[in-house]
C-alpha cells in the first residue's frame, strides 16, 4: 500500500504520469524473480480488466533503486500508449491462448463433443501461423518497453537491470 511503500509508490506515481496509463489496481510482492503486470478480467474476456502489478521480492533485494526504477518503467511502458494497443493484446494474449484449448479430448461436454469440431479445427488450422506472428510482435513489444524504460529512467539503468535479469 502506499502507507506501506512511500517511495515504490512515488516512483510509480511519477512514471504513471509520464506513460498517461491510469494507477494499477493493486501492487503485489511475490516471491519470483520477475517483475509484471496481471490483467484480471472483471467480465470475463470482454471489458475493461483490473491491473496488478507484480514485483517480485528477490529483485527488490538484488537490483540497485536506479535499476529497479527501469524494471518498474519497462511495466508501466507495456500499457502506456494507446496506439500500440493491438501490440499489447497479442503480447497478453498469446501464453494465455494455449490454456484455453489443452486437451480437446479431456473433460469435454455434450456441447463441445457436438458442437466443438469447428472450434477444433480452426483452432489447429490458425494456432501455428498466429503463434509464429504473435512471438515476433510479442518480442517487438518487449523491445518496446525495454527503450521507453532507457527514455523514462536511464539508458545505464535500464542496461545494467536486463543485465542482472537476464
């Protein structure tokens, strides 16, 4: 919470107003070693999502404030720009579309045993090509948020973070 966090919170707060990108709903400390924003739909996958931010607890540990704050910025640079939107849903939507599908033959109502074969076949036709189109796009994004942090922060920060990262 921001009683908790002063400073994370005035950071976010600075960047948040240089992207333009609305607060997140709420700030988490897991214990990864990653750093992310969880999108959690409100109506399923339609409408507007609650976004939380995901900071992992041995990065905080590990990275120098200055690299920390470039983590924080390449986050917050994932949503920042309105023109980039279809770039943000593909990079949301690709590790989240293998799980939707896992196992045709596991579990699968009257409904889907009747009705599923279209779905079935669109989804192994389609899969391959969009996932092959979604990697590159997903990977254009990264490259993305990796050179708004450098501008938000510093090109040294945002350096040395993927450095000690990666």
């Amino acid at each position: 919470t921001r009683t908790d966090c002063p400073r994370l919170f005035a950071r976010l707060d600075e960047l948040r107003s240089r992207s333009g990108v609305r607060p997140f709903d709420k700030v988490w400390l897991i214990g990864d070693y990653n750093a992310g924003v969880a999108h959690e739909p409100r109506w399923g996958w339609l409408g507007p999502s609650r976004r939380h931010l995901l900071i992992g607890l041995p990065l905080l540990v590990l990275l120098t404030p200055e690299q920390m704050s470039a983590v924080l910025a390449h986050e917050v640079a994932h949503d920042s720009t309105a023109d980039d939107r279809f770039l943000v849903w593909i990079h949301r939507l690709q590790p989240r579309w293998p799980r939707v599908f896992p196992d045709w033959s596991v579990g699968r109502s009257l409904w889907l045993r009747l009705c599923g074969w279209p779905l079935q076949f669109l989804v192994a036709r389609f899969w391959p090509e969009f996932n092959a189109h979604a990697a590159v796009l997903s990977r254009a994004e990264e490259c993305r948020a990796d050179r708004r942090s450098a501008e938000w922060t510093s090109p040294e920060a945002a350096a040395s973070a993927l450095w000690c990262i990666d």
